[in-house]
C-alpha cells in the first residue's frame, strides 16, 4: 500500500534577513520512520493551504520556540517571540481540517494551537516548573522530566492499555489556562498543568500532547504509541480515499 501523506507545518524564521520556511528533522524522523507516512512540509505562510485537505491523510502542528500571539486568545499580554505566519495557518487550517475528518497531530506549540483554535486560553507557567536545563547536552534534555495522570476512557488512556500513568519530557514556558469547548483532557501532571487533550467529537483521530513524543519516537515506548496510532489513521483516511 502507498504510504498516506501527512502535511507537518513549518514555522517562519529570518537567517541573515533572510525568511526561512523551518521544523525540526526529528519530527519528519518520527513520522516516516515511526509513523511510517510520507511527509509533506507546508509553509507558515500557507494561509489557503485549507482548500487542499483533500489532497492529505493527515495533519500535524508541532512545536517551536514560539509563543502564539496573545490576541489570538483575547489576552492583553503574553510573552514571545511570536510568529504571526503560523498564527494564521493553525487557526485557518486546524478547524478545517476537524470538520474534513483529517487525523491531526498536535505537539508542544500544537496543542496551545488547538485549544485556541477551540476557543480556549493559555498561560505562562510561573515559575517555569515545565521549563528544560540548558546546561545539559539536548539529549538530556528531552529525556523524561515529571509524571503524568491519563484520564480513564479517553483516547490517551486506550492506545496506553489503559494505564492510569507515564513520565514525559518537559520543554515549555505555556501552557493551557482555560481548556477549548469540545476538547477533552486526557492527561495532566501532578501540578495540574494540562498535558494532552483531544478533539471530543471529531470524526477522526484527533490528539495532542505538551511534551516532545518525537525526540526519542524509536525508543520510548509512549512515544512509539502515539505516533503509531496517528499513521494507522492516516492510513485508515487513505484507504477510505
């Protein structure tokens, strides 16, 4: 069988006054080598990217060192930098592709995107318990940092075998405030902060975590879950194509 295609988003930055179109290579690893989609990158700036869905099997926000804008959620302040560019296409592209049953992916940045999209707020994280070591190698970084609850029945709680607990990563200065209308929480750590939510009436997949599943996706356990269960519904989307 062809491999579904999965659209990542980039995020936009300025080298040398140069704009640049950038995502990590660890999450086009995670999501050929793990996953085991083909990936297509679309540009911050693809703001009609929307009216070719149809062409996907799946779509996935991942994290960056961003912040979404605090007029996109109604706030006076917020802390950056920020990226109007991927702003725009998250919440053009994110309900769209929800009510076009496309699986969706959210990592890090992602689920802050999808709960705004939902409606819902962010805050920042005082003091900043969720934060990486610099001092350490990024390796260490990314390695597991806290606990979290998974909420029983929801989706996190089904592709785990329904255990109630696991350690992820921790590499964050936001986090959600007031959670979106329609969103479910699925997980949160011991300090209450929300650590992965999902689409609560979406027709498809639809799943997004605040830690880095795609740093070590060939290795740890939790990781390969999730990404796993994002390709075998992409895959599923292809072949109802």
């Amino acid at each position: 069988m062809t491999r579904p295609l999965v659209a990542l988003a980039c995020s936009t930055e300025t080298w040398d006054e140069v704009r640049h179109d950038a995502v990590r290579h660890a999450y086009v690893a995670a999501l050929e080598e793990v996953a085991e989609c083909t990936v297509s990158l679309i540009p911050g700036a693809g703001h009609t990217f929307a009216a070719q869905l149809d062409r996907f099997d799946g779509l996935v926000f991942g994290g960056h060192e961003t912040n979404v804008a605090p007029e996109r959620y109604a706030a006076p302040d917020g802390p950056g930098p920020f990226d109007p560019d991927r702003d725009a296409l998250a919440l053009a592209v994110i309900p769209a592709a929800i009510e076009a049953g496309l699986p969706l992916l959210g990592i890090c940045r992602g689920l802050q995107e999808l709960n705004v999209a939902y409606g819902g707020t962010l805050r920042v994280l005082d003091p900043p318990a969720h934060r990486e070591d610099l001092s350490l190698p990024r390796d260490q970084q990314y390695l597991p940092a806290h606990g979290i609850r998974i909420s029983p029945g929801g989706t996190l709680h089904e592709l785990t075998g329904r255990i109630g607990s696991a350690r992820v990563n921790s590499l964050h200065g936001q986090a959600v405030d007031r959670l979106g209308r329609g969103l479910r929480l699925e997980a949160e750590a011991p300090d209450g902060v929300v650590e992965a939510v999902s689409v609560a009436d979406g027709q498809a997949f639809g799943l997004a975590v605040q830690w880095h599943p795609e740093w070590y996706a060939t290795t740890d356990w939790l990781s390969r879950k999730i990404f796993r269960a994002f390709g075998d519904a992409a895959r599923k989307h292809a072949a109802g194509r």
